[in-house]
C-alpha cells in the first residue's frame, strides 16, 4: 500500500473526537464540534471533507425498522447456481426489503438480511420476490427472535503498523505523541 494513501486516510484522535460528536447528533454543527474538540471550525471542515473523501464518511438518517412497521427482522443465506451469484446479488440487492447484503464464503454464496411487516409479507419476500429468482439455487431462513444491538456508532478500530489494535493509537509508533498533546493542523 502506498504510504502516503496509507497515512492520509487513518483517522486520528481528532477525527474520533468529530465522530463522536456526529455519533450523538449527526446534525450537529461544525461549530458546536469545533468547540467540544478544540480546534477551528474550519478545521473541522477540513477534516470532514477528507473523512468524507478518503474514509468514506457518510452521514445518513436512520430509521428503526419497528417505527415503520418492519417489525420482522430476518437472514436469509442464498445458495446460487454457478456463475450466477453476481447476477442473483444485482437482483436481491434491488429489492426494497433488503438492508443488507453480502457475498460470502462458507456454505451460502450471499448473505441477505431484510425487514418484513408481517409472516405474510415473509412469505412473499422468501417464496416470491426471492425464491422465483433464476440462479437461486437454494435458500435457508433465520428469523430474528431479538435484536441485541441495531445501531452504526460502532468505533473504527485504532491501528498499529497497518492492524487493528484496540485501545491504541493508529499512528506510526515513530509518528506518536505524547497523550494531550495537540500538533499543528488542529
């Protein structure tokens, strides 16, 4: 990996500092941040345009699916037939009941999961939308009893020498400074 890509898209602890706020309020103004962080508000611009081009950050409403009346959460693994998998994802991944899908290893070629209102939309979901797909080989169905967690505020893992190492800082041992003490560019 390029070293410049490499170290220009990790985040720091600033960075998590500005996530953290928009975890509590994703609308919350730059300068509101700027003064929870410490920096310039126009510092917490700059660094929001680079998460959002080099990390990939995305703010977006979340809606709980029991508020519009998806109350049944299920995981459907889908066996395709050979050479189909990419074709069968393009469909499911256009339907409007899937939340999440992906393609795996293991005994299923995809792994869908999908928000339905009632048994009967279910019903229609597996036997119809999903199962009259050409390619689809075989499906197996896990019906969701609860969800333990439903959320996004998960933390990206802090890096050391490129690997995820919790409670670490994610730059270079050579780069480190020490704790609370703030560099240029803040």
């Amino acid at each position: 990996m390029d070293e410049a890509v490499s170290k220009s898209s990790r985040i720091d602890e600033v960075d998590r500092e500005i996530l953290a706020c928009l975890r509590e309020d994703g609308r919350m103004q730059n300068a509101e941040i700027a003064r929870r962080v410490g920096i310039a508000q126009n510092t917490v611009q700059r660094r929001l345009d680079r998460l959002k081009d080099r990390a990939g950050l995305r703010v977006v409403p979340v809606i709980e699916p029991d508020g519009v009346d998806l109350n049944d959460c299920i995981y459907v693994g889908v066996k395709t037939e050979r050479r189909r998998m990419h074709e069968v994802a393009e469909k499911i991944k256009a339907m409007p009941e899937v939340r999440y899908l992906a393609l795996t290893t293991g005994p299923w070629d995809l792994l869908v999961e999908a928000f339905v209102g009632s048994r009967h939309h279910m019903a229609e979901f597996l036997l119809g939308s999903v199962g009259e797909l050409d390619g689809v080989a075989d499906t197996e169905t896990f019906s969701v009893l609860r969800i333990a967690k439903f959320g996004y505020e998960w933390e990206v893992p802090e890096y050391d020498d490129g690997w995820p190492v919790a409670g670490e800082s994610n730059a270079h041992p050579a780069d480190r400074v020490e704790k609370g003490a703030r560099g240029e560019g803040r």
